[in-house]
C-alpha cells in the first residue's frame, strides 16, 4: 500500500531554497518579524528545524510550518 499523502505537512526545504517567514520567530525580546526573508543553511533531520540565515546576518532554527518559500518577483 502506497503512503497516504497529507496536505497540511509543511514544504520540505534543502540547503540554498530562498524562504519567508509565516510568522514572527527567535527569541521573544529579539523576534524576527513576519516576513523577514533569508537563506535555508542546513536541516537537522532529529528535530525537523530548519537553519535559516536571514538578510539582516541572524541565524535561526525554525520549524518549516513557520516558513514558506520566497516569490520570485516581476
């Protein structure tokens, strides 16, 4: 029997994918705004995170339902 597919599973993103965030996300007193867009840098298979270096330099690990991937503008 083939695996069930499940539309609410966030995307899967690898290393160079140019992501969004859904939601705010790091610390509370030092969040990265909704929006803010950067760079998947690694994944780590164990937790499901996802390493993003944003465009401001900061580097987070966030889970991929708080991500989504950036539009292509034009």
């Amino acid at each position: 029997m083939p695996p069930s597919t499940t539309f609410d599973e966030p995307p899967e993103f690898d290393v160079g994918d140019r992501v969004v965030t859904v939601d705010p996300v790091g610390p509370r007193l030092h969040r990265i705004p909704r929006g803010s867009a950067g760079v998947v840098v690694a994944r780590t298979p164990e937790e499901r995170l996802i390493a993003v270096r944003f465009d401001t330099g900061r580097m987070e690990h966030v889970n991929p339902a708080r991500l989504q991937f950036e539009r292509a503008e034009g």
